[in-house]
C-alpha cells in the first residue's frame, strides 16, 4: 500500500516537501492518545530476544533511526511510535542555522538512495535543549543527540562551537555524538584527521563531563565511508585512546559510482545515502571491529533496507544498527520489518542471543 503510495504522490513530490508533509503526519498520530496507540501496538511490537544493552543503556531492540531526519528534537515520539528503538536527533549546530539554498534534497528511486546537501539545516542548540527539556515522553525510547560545526565558525574554532552545543544538550542526552563527517559544511571532514580529532573529542569529553557530573553521558563519533582503510585505523586507535564509547560508522558518501540512475541528477553535490552506500559501510564496520573488538560500541548504519542487511551488520560487529533514506522508500512499516526478520534471523541462528552474534563473521575470519 505505501509503495503505491509513494510512487502516485510523495513520488510526485519535491523531496523535501514530501518529507515535511510526512513529519506533520507522524507528528500529529503522536499527539492522538488513542490512534497513537494502536500505531504502536501494530508497528513496534517487542521481541525479547532482540531486547539490547548499549553504551550502558538498555533498549527494546538494536535498530534506530538516524540523525539527519529529526534535526530539531520534535517528533522522538512519533518515531518511537514508529517502532525505532533509539532515535538520534540532529545534526544540532551551536548556533541556528538554515542550511544551504534549496533545492537541496534529491531522490535517485532507480538506486533507493538520496543525495542530500541540505547543511545542518536546524534552529540551533539553545532552541533544541529548551525542547528537549520540555518534553513530556510519550513512548519511552533512547534519545541520541548529533552535533556538528556552525557553517560559519572557522575551522580553528571548531573545538568550542562543539563545546557549546555540549554544554547545552549532555544533559538532555542518552549519547552524544560528534558529527565530524557531513560532505556538506566546508572543512568539516578536515576534522577527521587525527590530529585535529583528539583534542575536539577530548574537549567535548571534558565539557560532557563538567556538565553532566550525575552519571556519564556515552560519547561517540560518526566518520565518513570515504576515509581511506588506513584513516578508518587511525580513527579507531584513536577512539580506544581517548576512552570513546563508541563510532558509527558510517555517514553518506561523496561517491557516485555504479550508479542506476542517469541524468543531472547523480552530478549533484551532497552526501549520497541509501543501498549504494550498503558494500562500503558494511566494509568500515568489519574494519572497525576487527581492529577494536569489543572494546567500544559500534553503530552501523548506511544502506540498511532489510533484516538481512540488519543481521549483516550485527555479524559484523554491529552492537546497534540505524536506517534513514530506506525509511522513505518502505514506508511506516520499516521497522517492524527490520525487528521482526531479525528475530526470525535469530532464531535460525546458532547464536543464543543477539549479543552472541555481535562481530561472529569478523571472528570467524579471523580465526580461519
């Protein structure tokens, strides 16, 4: 039904504007006590073996929406009735911002993946922090908050624009994360480099922990597909020096290859996400795993349609798994599909638990 939906009007639709219509929709269920209700009953039903302990958090399940579709923290709700066991709101910026000049959002149907350049489109870290301490949760749900550089601070001063937003949101946060990898804010990706990384990640360690003293707010970074083997190593060495919680790995890629689509599209610049970004982010995560095992948390995200491409990640090493741009293509019922053939998977498994499963394809590689 929503694939014929999609096709006859969101299809139709400028991306971006589809995409508002959508959130007014999820939204408005969200705040309907009775509707709301039988939205999740149907579309997050709870599986005991898929039920996740995380980055000192326990959830309902390892799968979880991504940063880039709730920038400003307004509808956790609505995506948790939705069935997502974590929601990762962002990127937050330390200052409001409105991104880049529209048209900003490109669908490629023929690949199910988008190109976006939108450029941390969002109302700032004040403005998020004063929501998220006004909420009233609906659906009791994991919020991860993203944050990244304000377009406009310079590269220098990248380390206290992160503070800042640090400041304002570790409170309000289950997990933090440092964006480091958007194609689409100049000179963000330079923040990869490890000696740029360690001192940003050690200040924003530093500010986590000088904000929040009650408990310790989880601290991750999120890299970029297209780092090469040996930067993937970098970072990972990195993290397990400074104590990180965990990476996600990855964000969308500046690459075009092996494109079905044709035509101007595929030459616009932005992050492409979606099933072409599936071979490579599967890739990193191996890497990551085979270089820090389970030292760190790893979140693995990029291409993920299925419960197979679910359970290809968690075989890789993938404590926690997210989706995004396949959301728009399958529709509300996403979710439920990615836990409910997870647990089949599970089931037909050799492992006992979901955690057994964690990084087993990586070891047995290792092992051969």
């Amino acid at each position: 039904m929503y694939k014929l939906f999609f096709n006859l009007v969101f299809k139709r639709m400028d991306p971006e504007k589809a995409h508002y219509l959508a959130f007014r929709w999820i939204r408005l269920a969200a705040r309907t006590p009775v509707l709301r209700t039988f939205v999740a009953a149907y579309l997050a039903p709870r599986y005991k073996e898929l039920r996740t302990e995380a980055l000192g958090l326990r959830m309902h399940g390892p799968f979880g929406l991504a940063a880039g579709f709730d920038k400003n923290a307004i509808a956790i709700d609505g995506m948790s009735m939705l069935g997502f066991d974590h929601v990762e709101i962002g990127t937050v910026t330390g200052e409001a911002q409105p991104g880049n000049p529209k048209k900003r959002l490109f669908r490629l149907v023929q690949d199910r993946a988008l190109i976006n350049r939108m450029g941390f489109n969002n109302e700032g870290s004040l403005a998020v922090a004063a929501r998220l301490a006004s909420r009233n949760p609906v659906f009791r749900t994991t919020v991860g908050v993203n944050i990244g550089k304000t377009k406009v601070v310079p590269e220098a001063d990248a380390a206290a624009d992160y503070v800042k937003s640090t400041e304002r949101l570790a409170a309000f946060a289950d997990y933090l994360v440092v964006n480091v990898s958007s194609p689409n804010t100049p000179g963000l990706r330079n923040l990869q480099a490890t000696e740029s990384l360690r001192p940003l990640l050690s200040a924003v360690r530093e500010a986590a922990d000088r904000t929040v003293t009650s408990r310790r707010v989880p601290l991750l970074v999120k890299i970029a597909p297209d780092l090469a083997d040996e930067d993937v190593d970098a970072v990972a060495d990195l993290a397990v020096e400074l104590g990180l919680d965990g990476i996600i790995a990855t964000n969308t890629t500046i690459t075009r290859e092996g494109l079905a689509t044709k035509g101007d599209v595929v030459n616009e610049t932005g992050g492409l996400s979606g099933a072409p970004l599936k071979e490579r982010s599967l890739e990193v995560l191996s890497r990551l795993y085979a270089r820090v095992g389970d030292r760190i948390t790893l979140v693995g995200v990029g291409g993920i349609e299925n419960a197979e491409d679910a359970w290809q990640r968690i075989l890789a090493g993938a404590t926690l798994i997210q989706g995004y741009s396949a959301f728009i293509y399958e529709g509300p019922c996403y979710a439920r599909a990615i836990h409910k053939g997870l647990a089949a998977r599970l089931r037909d498994s050799p492992y006992a638990t979901l955690a057994d499963a964690i990084g087993a394809d990586v070891r047995k590689k290792a092992s051969a």
